[in-house]
C-alpha cells in the first residue's frame, strides 16, 4: 500500500495495531500456560468450551446495546 501512495504514512494501521496486540497476548499467554503447567490452577478451568460462549456472550450484549442504540437514538456508538 506505501508503494501505490505518495503520502502514506510508515506507522501501521489502528486496525493492525490491534490484531498484533492480540495475537502477542495470545502468545504470551500460551507461553505462561506452558512454562507454569501446575503453578497456575487457575487456568485450568479457561476451555475451548469456556471461551466459545465468553466471546459469544459479548458478542450478543453488544450486539443489543448498538442495537437499541440505534432504534432508541438513531446513532450509531
């Protein structure tokens, strides 16, 4: 994309600033899990299972907040 611009900026996008943030807590994440295996009890409980239905949770609570949002108010947040 810097090449087909005159003026593109040398920082990434915000939208890519937050993937790699993601991905480098994922990461470390991963790394403590295996490093610590028995010290950290409480990861034991965080499953596949747990987080499907975490992310499908939020999904839907902010789902009906922009929709209320924008029956309610006409605006998008």
């Amino acid at each position: 994309m810097r090449l087909s611009q005159i003026d593109a900026k040398t920082e990434p996008c915000h939208r890519c600033q937050i993937i790699r943030s993601y991905v480098l807590v994922a990461f470390t994440i991963l790394i403590i899990a295996f490093i610590g295996k028995d010290q950290f009890g409480i990861v034991k409980f965080v499953t596949p299972l747990g987080i499907a239905i975490g992310l499908m949770t939020v999904g839907l609570i902010v789902f009906a907040v922009k929709l209320i949002s924008w029956k309610v108010f006409n605006k998008i947040i």
